[in-house]
C-alpha cells in the first residue's frame, strides 16, 4: 500500500510536464506544424533525462514504472474512443485495404530489411510498427508484446519522429506538383487516402492534408483512423510472424494483452453507444494525458548513449519505409483513383 502511494504521488510531477506538453501542442506554431504532445513529450524527457535530472530514474521509480505501463496500457485502450466504425463507412473499402496493404507490407519489409541489416528482430518489429501504423503510440502499444528494451523503443520512436516529420511537409508539396488545382474529386479523394495511409502520427496526417484541402484532410484522417484501428490485429499477429509462438499461446489457448480486446470493445462502444461529448472530450483528453505521461516517463530512461550505441541502421531502416510508403502508397492510391473516376 505503501508503495503504491508513492507511485501515485510520484505521478505528479511527470503529470505536470505532460499537461505542459499538451498546452504547448495546441499552441497555433506547433499546432500548424503538426508537433503532437507525445513528440514533444519524449523530447522534453530525453532533454531532462540526459541533462538536468540525470537520476531521475533513482527518484521517481515507482511513478516512471507506473507511467510505462498501467499508464501507457489504459492509455492505449481509450484510444478506441477516437475511433467509429462509421469512419471506415465514411471513406469505404479502398481505404481500408489501402491500409491492410500498407501495414501488413511495411511489417514484412521492416522485419526483413532488419535482418539485412543486421538488427535484432524486436528493434525491427519496432521501427516497423511506428511506420505500418500510427508512430509513436503504435511503438509503445507493441512494446510489451515484445518486450524491448527501453533503447529500442527510444530509437525506434526518434525515427519515426524524424521520418513522419519529412513526410508532413513532403506530401503537400507532392500535392501541388502532381495535382491541378481543378483536380477531380476522384483525385483528390485518392490523394486523402494516400495521406492518411502513410504518413506516421495522426497529427501529421491533418497538418499534411490541411496543407492541400478540405476534402484530402477529412479522407486522410478518417484513413487514418481505420489505420490505427489495424494496431489491435497487428498487435497479435506480430509473435506468430516473428516466429515467436510462445508469447503468444498458453495451453494451446490464444493469449493477448489486456488492453487489445479492451481496445476493440471501446471502438464497438464508441460506435454504437455514443457518450455525450462533453464526457468523450473529457475521456479523449485524458486519453492524451496518460499517452503523453508514458512517452514523457520513457524519453526521461532513454540514454544519448545508448541511442548513439544503436548506430544509423534503426535511422537506414526507417528511411527505407519511408520510401516504400512513399511510393508504394503512392501506387495503390493510384489505383483507387483509377477505380473511382
């Protein structure tokens, strides 16, 4: 009992950086650029973690273990409650395979471009779930599957920063360039998806498609919400393609982690039971706080060296999804433009 108030308490404190972080997000600067409180939260962390509060794990242990885990898993089941089913209605089935393509293509490619390149598997799965799905949320929800270590996730959450980044600035510009302004609706419904099947975090996708239209940003964010509705399948697949079956049976019997099915339940909640909206702002908001504090917790344990120790391979890896969401999303949004004029 005692312990468990001191992790409580020491709470606090990561709390209050993490508020600030969500303040500052919505701030019109990093707002328009589409810097979410979790990027901001794991900078702010890694910044304090290497510097002023070097021992920071020494001082609050219990509230940064509390932050990475019961935090970060109920964070990860509110996460439902941004999302409806209504949404894969809105933007249909070539949105969602789009998305079923993109993620299940991206996985494979990390997980054998890691080997190429000499990474462990788990550093790989990491990587390659921040890019298949939604960043810096997807590395974290992975995470406990797989059980990597905090370097790895570190890492691997820099390089989607970076990279997701890149792609908020490079897509709009790919818009005017390849795209009249007189564009069909077919081309521009085309050019959502392709937005919303790509980029990284959901931030960058509506900075991204804000950036072009009215019409690419509300296709590009309801694409990307059936994309991060694709975590929870991803999330139980990835032992089996990993060839790690143990994790993942007991007794011959499925097991997953908690918070999938609970994932899924607040999606099939939010979709058929609709709570008032001063309840569900309230419930998104907190949603984002427990998020932010998890990222915050883990960039204050992530080590410079330890990154540095990593190399540019994690940083190789993810440029080359980079490229193959570029250009192989690029493809398949074609062919959905194809299909549709």
């Amino acid at each position: 009992m005692q312990k468990s108030r001191f992790g409580l308490i020491q709470l606090v404190p990561l709390a209050a950086v993490s508020l600030l972080c969500m303040l500052l997000a919505e701030s019109p600067v990093l707002a328009g650029w589409g810097i979410s409180p979790l990027t901001l939260a794991i900078v702010a962390g890694m910044l304090l973690g290497n510097t002023v509060f070097l021992r920071t794990p020494a001082l609050l242990p219990q509230g940064i273990a509390l932050s990475k885990t019961h935090l970060l898993r109920v964070g990860i089941m509110l996460y439902g409650f941004r999302l409806t089913l209504a949404q894969i209605a809105y933007v249909g089935w070539p949105a969602l395979l789009v998305d079923a393509a993109i993620v299940a293509g991206t996985m494979m490619l990390a997980l054998k471009l890691g080997r190429r390149f000499g990474l462990e598997n788990k550093t790989a799965a990491l990587v390659g779930a921040g890019s298949a799905v939604c960043g810096a949320a997807a590395v974290l929800a992975v995470q406990p599957v797989l059980k990597a270590q905090e370097r790895d996730v570190g890492v691997a959450v820099a390089t989607v920063v970076v990279f997701g980044t890149l792609a908020m600035f490079v897509y709009p510009l790919l818009a005017v360039w390849l795209l009249p302004n007189d564009a069909s609706v077919a081309a521009w419904f085309a050019w959502g998806i392709y937005t919303g099947s790509t980029v990284h975090e959901v931030a960058q996708v509506a900075a991204a498609g804000a950036a072009v239209n009215p019409t690419v940003a509300d296709v590009a964010v309801m694409t990307k919400m059936i994309r991060v509705m694709l975590l929870a399948p991803l999330i139980m697949a990835l032992p089996f393609v990993m060839g790690d079956r143990s994790k993942q049976t007991s007794g011959g019997r499925l097991v997953m982690p908690w918070f999938v099915p609970a994932f899924l339940a607040m999606v099939a909640w939010n979709s058929w039971f609709p709570l008032p909206s001063e309840i569900h702002k309230a419930i998104l908001t907190l949603d984002t706080l427990l998020l932010t504090t998890a990222m915050f917790a883990l960039g204050l344990t992530t080590r410079w060296q330890a990154v540095r120790a990593a190399g540019i391979k994690p940083l190789l890896l993810a440029g080359v999804l980079a490229l193959w969401l570029l250009a192989g999303g690029g493809a398949l949004s074609y062919m959905v433009y194809l299909l549709l004029k």
